[in-house]
C-alpha cells in the first residue's frame, strides 16, 4: 500500500496525476492545493511519497515538502514544474519533472521511488 499526497493547484493537473499513480501502483491519495493545505493533509496521514507541483496558488511546493520532512523525516518526492530552474530549495534527492508532463515519466519516476 502506498498513500501519496499529490500537491498541485489546477484540479484537473491533480486528477491526472491520481489516475498516472494509480496505473503504477500508488492505492491511496492525499491533495492539496496550498502550501498549508498541503501541511494540514500530511499530518493528517503521512503520505508515503509526496508529488508537488513548485509554485502554487498560496505558498510553494518546496517550502511545504521542507516542513513536512522536518515534521516527519525523509520522504520520497517528485517535483512538477513548468519552470525547473525555480525549484529552489527543492531537495537535492527530488526527482525534478518538468511540464508538460507524460504519463511514462510520472510512472517511471514513482516506480524509481516508492518504498515497495
């Protein structure tokens, strides 16, 4: 079983994402569209992998992935964004996908780092 939080601010970007994790494997999702929104879902149930988009609506990708590893320790994460160059601080060991994104490469990358 593997619960991934998938933080992305368009909805149907978040859905399309759910149906890619899914297909390779991810069982349970976790969305969130804000930096808080994104910290309030994970300390509700601690996602296994965190797939985030970097800037959001409210706050950034990076800034919640920084705080809920604090919280929680290591997570694997996957990063999404049109702009790779402003993935910062995006942890180093992040794996950085940039848009438009294709199904393969959201699968390869979760299959890379899922703890199954």
């Amino acid at each position: 079983m593997c619960h991934v939080l998938i933080i992305e601010d368009e909805t149907l970007i978040a859905l399309d994402l759910q149906d890619m994790l899914a297909s390779a494997g991810a069982t349970t999702f976790s969305f969130a569209e804000t930096e808080n929104e994104a910290l309030d879902a994970a300390r509700a149930r601690r996602p296994d992998v965190i797939m985030s988009d970097v800037i959001l609506r409210e706050g950034t990708g990076p800034r919640a992935v920084e705080v809920i590893q604090e919280e929680m320790g290591p997570l694997p994460v996957i990063f999404i964004t049109a702009t790779p160059e402003s993935c910062s601080p995006c942890e180093p060991s992040a794996v950085i996908l940039g848009k438009p994104i294709t199904n393969a490469a959201v699968r390869a990358a979760f299959k890379a780092v899922a703890p199954y």
